[in-house]
C-alpha cells in the first residue's frame, strides 16, 4: 500500500502520534494512518505500532479498527487501518451529547468491549481518543491498541508516572503497579474509576 496515493487530512494528535484520514477520488474505501509525531520517535512508540499491527488477525471490523499495513513512508514508520467511518470520540464530546446518544454509544462501546475480551485482549487504554463513532447507524469501535494485552492475566511493575503505558486519567489503578492486584479483562470494565471518567466524559 503506497501512502502517497492518498490525500491525508489531520483527525487529531497527541503527544506521540498524528492520526490522519486517507482519501483517494479514484477509490470509495478509506484509510487511517498513525504515524509518529516525532521525525525520531522513541523506540517504544515504534513498538506499540508493530504490536498493534501484530494483533490484525485477532480484530473484528464489526467492533475494532483493523490494522491493514506496517509501512514506512519517507523514512517514516506508518501505521495504516481500515478507516470505518465516523469520527474519534473525544471530537464527538466537544458538544454535549443527548441522552439517546450517550445511550447508543455505551451500549456500543460495552459491546465492543465484550467482544475483544472474548478474544482474550485486554485493551490497557480505554478513552475517547481511541474510540470511533458513527453517530448515523450508532456504530462504535475500538482502536488504539499500542499497549493491549492477550495475557489472561498479568502484573505491573512499579514504574515512574512519566513512563506509565496508557493514560493516567482513564487508567485503571493496578495498571500502575502501585497495587497488589493483577491486569485483567475488569481493568478495562466497570470496578474501577476509569471507566466511570469515561461515562463522565459522555455526559
């Protein structure tokens, strides 16, 4: 797949990585591609791109955005996804949401959930940002999968705040380390306080 064949439209950024929207007049299909921020990223940011890529045969497009290529682009490691439609979620909260969307939408994102934990991933990063939404059909899907688990089961070592895998404000405790409690399937559910910003988000 040659990126340079699509035109690319900025969805959002954040400290480590631009998602674009790839666009091309000849084909009805769209893509998404992630890409470093950084023209020198971090190994680390390279790596949660090649072990998002590795977990494409294990993603459903009914509920995941799938990775479709690993490619490198001007010197640059791409990350390339089918692209479902819709928009991120964390540009849907911008307004407030009315109560029949904020229902399709949780409804749609416990689903989504369900699913992937049904093939034994946790996901680690559950936010707005790496949700998508089509507000039309009321679709959700799950993305972001740099830091996902398919350990049933794991632990945490204690590691500084700066260097933490995920984002703090959605995340669950143990995922710090700081617990004596292991990573499962509940850390991307609802007995922690993450998922409970994320509703707050919603609302």
């Amino acid at each position: 797949m040659k990126l340079s064949t699509y035109a690319l439209e900025s969805l959002r950024e954040n400290a480590e990585f631009v998602v674009y929207r790839g666009r091309r007049d000849a084909d009805p299909c769209h893509i998404l591609a992630v890409a470093p921020l950084s023209k020198h990223p971090a190994q680390e940011a390279l790596k949660r791109l090649k072990h998002e890529y590795s977990l494409r045969t294990r993603l459903d497009p009914a509920w995941a955005v799938v990775p479709l290529a690993l490619v490198r682009e001007k010197g640059q490691t791409m990350l390339m996804l089918e692209d479902p439609g819709g928009q991120p979620l964390d540009a849907l909260l911008k307004q407030p949401l009315d109560l029949t969307e904020f229902l399709r939408i949780s409804v749609g994102l416990a689903n989504a959930l369900g699913r992937l934990h049904e093939r034994g991933i946790i996901h680690r990063d559950v936010k707005p940002a790496n949700v998508a939404v089509d507000t039309k059909c009321g679709k959700v899907w799950l993305t972001g999968f740099g830091i996902a688990s398919d350990l049933p089961r794991e632990r945490q070592a204690p590691e500084p705040p700066e260097t933490i895998a995920g984002t703090l404000a959605y995340m669950a405790p143990e995922q710090t380390g700081r617990m004596n409690r292991s990573i499962d399937s509940r850390s991307d559910l609802g007995r922690h306080e993450s998922p409970w910003k994320l509703i707050d988000a919603l609302l």
